[in-house]
C-alpha cells in the first residue's frame, strides 16, 4: 500500500469512528465528545473524564490505540484494520474499550 493510499483508508476510518460515536451521544446514553485534529481522533467520556486517543501512524502505516485498557497497533489488511497482537478487528476492539469506559454496551460498525 502506498503512503497515499495508506493515508485515505486511515482518513476514512477516523471520519467513520466519529461520525458513529457522534451519532450514539446524540441517540444513547452515551457521553463522549470527540476532538479531531489532523491524524489523531480523541474520544473524551465526560463522565469520568477518561479518554481513548486514535491516531494513524503513516510511516509505520497502522492506526494506534491508547485505551484504559492499553495500547495498541492495527495494521490495514484489505478493508479491515487488524490488531498485530491478538488478531483483533479495529471496530469490535473499540466497541469493547468505549464499552467499559463509557460505561454502557456500544456497537460500532465498519461501514467498511
């Protein structure tokens, strides 16, 4: 994957992530308030002030997650971003991890 191609799924992805969480603070419970700038997305839950921060990382050319629970590495392999450790998609991970620091069950989709 080129550099340029690399940089457009990523784009697309953080875009994706949220535009989802956006559309469950407005529709659930859930009380998170996103911040963009550039190539990182950072998801603040207002209620415990706790904070999940996605970023992409083009030279290593993988979305980074800092969590709670931890960091982690997803690498772009077709459509889906894959945990280099555990196998993990991207969405299903951070449905988990909003899960547990917002509070209340979330499902996020790829639209992918």
């Amino acid at each position: 994957m080129t550099e340029s191609e690399f940089l457009k799924q990523a784009e697309a992805t953080l875009d994706q992530i949220e535009a989802s969480l956006e559309d469950l603070a407005d529709t659930s419970d859930l009380d998170v308030e996103c911040t963009r700038s550039g190539n990182v997305l950072e998801i603040e839950f207002i209620d415990n002030g706790s904070k999940i921060i996605v970023n992409s990382q083009a030279p290593m050319q993988e979305l980074w997650v800092a969590a709670k629970s931890g960091g982690f590495h997803f690498k772009a392999t077709g459509t889906q971003w894959i945990n280099t450790r555990d196998g993990a998609e991207l969405f299903a991970a951070l449905s988990e991890m909003v899960s547990k620091q917002g509070g209340i069950p979330v499902v996020l989709q790829d639209a992918g």
